[in-house]
C-alpha cells in the first residue's frame, strides 16, 4: 500500500496531466510529491534519469512526460514525436526496475489501437491492425512503452499499469493552434473569432469524425485509483463511453465561447481517425468512473483559457 508519506515522483507534472495528478494527490493528502522542469532534468537522457531516481528512490512514479500534439505538429516533426517519447518512457521505466521503485503508471493515448479496429476500442485489439497516419509516430512510441510495462510485470512480477485515456482537456492544455489537438484549437479559434468582431472560424476537414473527450481532473482521479490499488492487467482504457462528431464539437464550443459567426470547412485537410471510442469496462469492473460532465467541463476550460491568455507559456502564435 502506498502511505501519504511516500515520495511520489511526478513526470511531466508542470504539463496538463502532470499538474492534474499533482492536484489530485496534493488534495488527497499526499505529502512527499516531486518533480523536476526539463531544464534541471532532460528525461531523454539516459544518465541524468538514472542518477535521479537512484538519488531520490521514490515508490511510485506517474509518468505523464511526453512530447504531445495534433496531426499537424504529428505530421510535421515525426522523428521527434518517435525518438523523444521512446527517450523518455525508455530511461523512466528502465531506471524504476532497476532501482526497485515498487509502482509505475504509464500514461499514453487512445491512438495506440487501429485505425479500423472495432468500436468501441477494447484493449485486446492493440496490435491487431494498421495504425492511423496522421499521428503513428507518436503511437508507435507508446505502444512500446505499453509493452515494456506488460514484460516487466510478465517476467519479474512488478506492479506497473499503463493508462491509455481517450482525447483530453482541461487546465493547462495546449493552445498553440501549430501544435495543440482539437478542442482546445476550437477553444482559440472560436475565441479570437469573437474578439475580432464575430470573424468566419475555418476547421479542418469534414466535420464528421467522432471523438470522445475525458476531462483531465478525471483522468487524475483514475490514476489516484490505480495508485492506491493493486491491478490484475497490465493495461486499461480510460473515457467515459460517449462520443460526438466534430461538428457538433464545434456547435458546442461556439456555445460556450459566445462566438456568433459563421464556420467553414477546409475539405482539403485530412479527418484523422473516422471514430476513437474506447471500451472502458475494465477499468469500470475494477471501480472506477469518471465524474465531470462535458458541458461542465468545457465551461470551466473556456474559463480557465480566458484568465490565463496572457501568462500561458503554451498560448503561442
């Protein structure tokens, strides 16, 4: 069991996950968290990460570090996308087996799974097809990240869990329309659209797609979950088991922003995936749902977005 006590290493946690976690444990009573910026400690290289977690011997580690974005940066920088997340889960999960660290949470991405695979996804159809790609690269990365947490508790028995949850928002997201993933763009496409007089908003493709969306406070609660218990499998989806097409995405977030213009689509940009709902009953048998309803949830993003416009190091150009 893990005591209020215990040093909790947090990967990534000045990110969007990261910082949900540290919220979610910090209100929980944990006492003893860490985390280190990427100036004081590159995850991608291999003897800094040694040296940290040999140094620190932290029992659990919650690896939300990853370099993250949409089909345009996926797209645009996928030697990146593929060496630097394989970088950084390789070294964290190479040096918590080696220094004993007892529990590891593995966090990836509903993108793992086929392109065409049935619907909704079950985690038993990983590896069963081709992926989709626009965003194979990043997949790709966390597939093997998922499989080197699957050997690790196969051949030495350790309690380590990979997470994959669906499409995510929430505080701290990305903004920055080269390289954020689709709701928050909506966010500040729609946004900038009404501040300039209620403009036309452009989006990409047909609209049709459909996405499942989980607040990131929930996904924090699941880790918190999966923290304090012992799991049987090694790997679990995490959503809420409902979908809806982009288009309605976009009628939604026109809603909450005010913005009161017209919406074109750009048909010559690619859909990405046609559908991404995932299958959560096993993380539902073992206790566990999510609790923030969309339309609230989108609510207090727009909000959050609003108030932190001019100090969010990721609200670039």
């Amino acid at each position: 069991m893990i005591n209020k006590s215990d040093k909790i290493y947090i990967a990534g946690h000045r990110g969007m996950v990261g910082s949900a976690c540290w919220r979610a444990l910090e209100a929980k009573g944990y006492t003893n968290l860490i985390g280190k910026t990427s100036k004081d400690l590159d995850l991608r290289h291999q003897k800094g990460v040694e040296d940290f977690i040999r140094t620190e011997k932290p029992v659990a580690i919650i690896d939300a570090a990853a370099k993250v974005g949409g089909i345009l940066a996926n797209n645009t920088y996928p030697y990146e996308f593929l060496m630097d997340n394989m970088l950084i889960q390789n070294n964290l999960i190479r040096s918590a087996h080696e220094n004993d660290v007892p529990k590891f949470i593995f966090l990836g991405s509903s993108c793992i799974y086929p392109k065409f695979a049935q619907q909704p996804l079950k985690e038993e159809y990983l590896l069963t097809d081709s992926l989709e790609p626009t965003n194979e690269w990043y997949a790709i990365a966390k597939i093997s990240g998922v499989k080197l947490i699957e050997a690790l508790r196969k051949e030495y028995g350790r309690d380590y869990v990979s997470l994959m949850p669906t499409n995510l928002y929430g505080p701290n997201d990305n903004f920055d329309l080269k390289s954020s993933h689709v709701l928050p763009a909506m966010i500040r496409k729609f946004h900038e659209a009404k501040c300039n007089g209620n403009s036309p908003v452009e989006l990409w493709g047909t609209g049709s797609p459909m996405r499942e969306f989980l607040h990131v406070d929930d996904l924090a609660q699941a880790v918190l979950f999966v923290l304090e218990n012992k799991m049987e499998e090694h790997l679990y989806n995490v959503g809420t088991g409902v979908d809806l097409t982009i288009k309605e995405l976009a009628k939604q977030i026109q809603s909450t922003v005010g913005h009161q213009g017209e919406i074109t689509w750009d048909l010559s940009k690619p859909d990405g995936t046609k559908r991404k709902l995932l299958d959560i009953s096993k993380l539902d048998r073992e206790g566990w749902k999510n609790k923030i309803n969309f339309t609230q949830g989108l609510s207090s993003t727009y909000s959050w977005f609003c108030m932190n416009q001019e100090n969010n190091r990721r609200l670039k150009n």
